[in-house]
C-alpha cells in the first residue's frame, strides 16, 4: 500500500486521504495545481518524505493543466512556486519541486523520470536508516528487546513507503527485538492514535496510545528505552523541527537518561538553515485546537494558538539516523557529513 501513486492513464496524482483515516480509506485524485495545494494544506498528504514526492510529482501536474488550459511560462512559474511554499517548514516538499522543475524543458516524461525517482530512492533511504537505527539502539541500551516511545506518524503514511521512525519501529519488530510501543496520540490532529495506531495494527506490532501528556511520565516511570521521532527539517547545526510535542518528549528523555533519537532520510537536512532559529514554524488555524471534528471543544470566544512544529536542540539529541549514517550530536556537530558522504 502506499500513500502516494501516479496514474498515468490521465494524468493524475492519487493520495490516500489522511483526514479520513482509520474510519474511511479514501483515494483523492489530483489534476490541478489547486487540488496539490489543498491536499497539502489540508493534510491530506503529509510527512516530509511524502511531500517531497508531492512537489515531484506536483510539477507534473502543474505542466499538464498549464498545456490544457494554456498558460503563459510566468504562469506556470507561479503556479509551481504555490506548490512548492505550501507548508513552509517541511523543506522535502520544496526540495522535491526543486529537483524536477529544471527538467521541465525534456518535457512532461523526463519530469515523471524524476518524480518517480524520488520514490524509489525514499523507499530505499527509508530502509537503510531502519537498519542502521535499529543496530544503534539495540547496541545503545543494551537490551534484547526495547520499549519504544514514537510522536506522530512516521510511517508508510508519512514517506514514499516503508517509514522512517515507524520504519525502525518495523525493523526491530522483524527481528524480534520490540516489545512494545507507545504512540502519542498527537494532539490536536491525532497523526498518533488515527495513523500511526492503525499502522501498527495492520503489521500486528503490540502497541498503546496515550496522551501527548502522558508521554514524559511514561518515560520518567522507566517505562520506555527509547523515544524515535521523524523530521520535518534539519538544520545545519542538528537541530530538528517536528511535529508540535516533540521537544517535550526530548526534554523528559534527557532528564531519564535515555536516547531521543530522530530518523529521516537525507533530503530532510537542510545545510542552508543554519539553526533552529532560522526554521520557519507553520502556524495553523486555531480552530484544530478549540475543535475536533468540528464539535466545539473550547467556549466559542476562546482562540487557539496552533503552531504546528517545534524545533528540538541538538544538544537533546541522542543520534540523527540517516540512509548515509547517524551522527550524535553535542550541540555544535554539523549533520552536512549526512548528506556528503556515501
């Protein structure tokens, strides 16, 4: 199953509808620059590997509605552009768009070439950082089989297949080495216990939802070995933006002595944001904090303030895995020797 295709028969792009899941199994198909836009916005699509498939792929249809409906080169400059800053702090969705658009001149084939590209290297990305995440965290706690803590959803979901944090939550699951996971629910959307839930159910891997609240007294309890997370962006100095609650669950790691660990794959590094600092935080309508499912949660004068990433500080950063390597940083380590080297 994946969360992302291209139908080539006419030229859409088909995403499994996030906002529907696990109730309804919805495919939403994508012809116009409009429709990309939405999808993104409203989380229809989301995850940084994912995006980064979606500003490939976006390109493609913003060529094709461009041919139909005849639009001027500027126009279709524009119209990328939109897709391309659709959720600002997610860098693999510009990063995707950006690798394909030079190819716009070879003509439609080349930039689906490239598009498609993305997904096989992703998949393949997502696959060695598993391995070599679980190698790291098996030989970090020492232990046979680990207690994982994991924020959001970071699977096949969330990436071209496979995952990446859930990916090494997979990995250690196939080799017998996972006891048990505990899923944040991910408030105010519930990536956690709506996404990441019914992943783990559909691998058949023992897991608990809980309360993003209750995730630092899990680990303080001594309940969990490990917390993994995915990224939306990484600076150049290892500091790593996230889906929101991600740095209360790096600060309890520390405070208990156990690893905070981030997976993604290397396209996620961003060596032209120097630090946290400089990461733009999307910040969402204040009405996913005051509702849910549209039934008022709040009284009807409260506003919600709704950022959606926060930034964790490298120096809370147990290793930063890759499909080129992990580094553990100090606080001051550049990640660029994860996307140099090979």
């Amino acid at each position: 199953m994946r969360a992302i295709e291209w139908n080539a028969s006419d030229g859409t792009l088909l995403l499994i509808d996030q906002t529907r899941l696990p109730a309804e199994h919805v495919v939403v198909a994508c012809s116009t620059v409009d429709q990309v836009v939405d999808a993104v916005e409203r989380l229809v699509v989301r995850g940084a590997p994912a995006l980064g498939a979606v500003g490939g792929y976006g390109v493609a249809v913003a060529m094709l509605q461009g041919e139909r409906e005849g639009w001027s080169s500027e126009r279709l400059d524009a119209e990328i552009v939109r897709i391309r800053d659709a959720r600002p702090t997610a860098v693999n969705l510009a990063w995707g768009s950006d690798r394909v658009a030079p190819l716009r001149s070879q003509g439609i084939d080349a930039v689906l070439a490239e598009a498609a590209v993305i997904m096989v290297e992703d998949e393949a990305a997502n696959r060695e950082l598993s391995r070599l995440g679980a190698d790291w965290i098996l030989e970090r706690t020492g232990r046979d089989r680990v207690r994982v803590l994991t924020h959001c959803n970071t699977g096949f979901l969330a990436t071209t297949a496979w995952g990446t944090a859930l990916g090494i939550v997979r990995e250690l699951h196939a080799r017998g080495a996972l006891e048990i996971v505990y899923a944040d629910e991910t408030r105010p959307l519930l990536q956690g216990s709506r996404l990441t839930a019914w992943e783990l159910q559909q691998e058949g891997i023992d897991y608990l939802v809980q309360a993003d609240g209750a995730a630092a007294s899990t680990i303080l309890r001594g309940l969990v070995d490990v917390a993994i997370i995915g990224a939306d962006r990484i600076a150049l100095n290892g500091d790593t933006a996230n889906k929101i609650g991600s740095v209360g669950v790096a600060l309890a790691c520390a405070d208990a002595g156990i690893p905070f660990v981030v997976a993604a794959p290397s396209s996620t590094v961003d060596l032209t944001t120097v630090s946290g600092d400089d990461i733009h935080i999307e910040l969402r309508d204040g009405s996913e904090v005051t509702h849910l499912a549209g039934v008022a949660t709040a009284p009807p004068e409260a506003r919600g303030f709704n950022p959606a990433f926060d930034v964790t500080p490298s120096r809370l950063i147990a290793a930063i895995v890759t499909e080129k390597g992990i580094v553990e940083p100090d606080g001051h380590s550049s990640v660029e020797a994860l996307v140099v080297s090979s």
